[in-house]
C-alpha cells in the first residue's frame, strides 16, 4: 500500500501538495492537507518547508517524523483530530510558531517531549481531548501563552505555573476531575442554602422590617441565578436579622 494515500487511494504528490497552497488575507502561504485520510507523514511536501502555516488536520496521522524540523518558517500548525500518540522532540526547533493545535489526539503527559519549552513565541496551544493526567511544566516557561486549551483530559490540578501565565488571557479546563473546582461547587451550594435560612419568625416582625426583609430575599433569589465572581466573595451588608426581643426594642436595630 502506497503512503500517504487520499480518500481515493491517490499517492500524496507534490504536486497534489503544491495545488493545496492557499493564500491568507494578510499573505501567508498556508499547506492545508486536511481531511485527506492520510495515515503517514508525505516525505514530498518537504520540498515546500518554506510555507508559514501547515494543516494536517482531521487525517489518520500517528507519528510526525524529525523532519519537521525542515519547516523553519511555520508560524501555524495545525494537527488536531488525529491519531497523533507522542511528539517528536525536533517539535522544538520551530520556534517561530505562534500557533499549535494538538486537540483530540492520543497524547499523554509523558509522550510531550520537554522541547515544547523551547517554543518562546507561543501563544495558542490546544491540548484538549486527549489523555493528559497533569499538565506538562514545561508550559510554565511559554511566557506569551494568550490562549490554553486543556479541556476533556484527566487533569485533577492546574499548576499555579500555568495559571500565573504573564499573557494569559483564556484557560480552558471544562470536564476535568478538577479538586478545585468541586470544591468551588460544594462552597456555592453552600451558600445557596445558607441564603435560605430564616433566624426569626415573620410574625415578630414589624410591619415595615417585614417588607424590608421580604425585599431583601428577593434580591438574593435573583443573586442565586446568577455565577457569583470567583475574585469576590458574597456579601450581604444590608440583610440585618433583629434578636428575641425585636418587638420590644424596634427603634435600636430599625434601619432608617
């Protein structure tokens, strides 16, 4: 069987390669092989290593060769939804890249080579649904780190190396059995119940205290439908309780 065959049993050419060059907006030249069912690196295309971006999506890949220490001008590279089970360590020569999806692989936490730490420019790289059980530290030292990807792993922690990025500006973590984040929840739904406790019976209040307080619950029924900050905690100032001898003692603890 012949490499790097297409959907229709045809060879990965050159000059297949050559026709797949589209052009950006802004210039870049862009090899975009995507969904093209192939299975092994095509040796042709590189006679083409000096595009700045390369797309090998959604094809059958499982191993990207050394060789593609060959593409010094990427800036792109794109290699999502494959079958991709380690990463070669020459990864880390193309230090250009600004740009690298790696989303719905087989990666594991030890098949990234520490090379990845060598990519300086950085600033998306998508590590989602793959089978990562903790973040590699070599991302800490990817300073211009904007955008994260590590969504659908089997993460339990985030290190604060990764959280404490200079740039980071969006963190992706959604369905991971993250410590911290069930710890969050089980805080939340604590103060949702806490929020609906009454310290005093209606009947000891005061006509005017009652509607103050029954205006007060409301507000917190619509505080409840909302996500509360992370940064802020919750606060209540106005919500005052009177004590046992409310009816005898009104004009201390009234709110005017």
């Amino acid at each position: 069987m012949a490499k790097g065959k297409g959907p229709q049993g045809k060879r990965i050419t050159l000059k297949i390669a050559k026709n797949s060059i589209r052009v950006s907006f802004d210039g870049k030249r862009r090899l975009d092989l995507s969904k093209m069912g192939i299975t092994t690196f095509p040796k042709c295309i590189l006679e083409l290593a000096d595009v700045e971006e390369l797309d090998l999506s959604r094809n059958l890949l499982k191993k990207i060769p050394n060789t593609i220490e060959k593409f010094q001008n990427l800036l792109w590279l794109d290699l999502h939804s494959n079958q991709l089970d380690e990463l070669p360590q020459a990864i880390g020569t193309l230090q250009n890249l600004t740009f690298l999806n790696l989303c719905n692989n087989k990666l594991t936490t030890e098949s990234l080579p520490e090379e990845l730490n060598l990519l300086k420019n950085l600033r998306t790289l998508n590590l989602g649904l793959n089978c990562l059980d903790s973040v590699p530290t070599t991302l800490g030292a990817l300073k211009e780190l904007v955008n994260v990807g590590l969504f659908d792993n089997a993460l339990t922690i985030i290190p604060k190396g990764v959280t404490n990025l200079p740039k980071l500006e969006k963190l992706n973590v959604k369905r991971n059995p993250l410590r911290d984040l069930k710890e969050e929840e089980e805080e939340e739904d604590t103060i949702k119940r806490i929020e609906t406790l009454y310290l005093v019976q209606e009947k000891d209040l005061c006509s005017s205290c009652l509607k103050m307080c029954q205006g007060e619950r409301d507000e917190l029924s619509k505080l409840g439908d909302m996500t509360p900050s992370s940064s802020k905690k919750l606060s209540f100032p106005l919500l005052l309780t009177p004590n046992s001898c409310a009816k005898d003692n009104q004009e201390e603890w009234r709110v005017r």
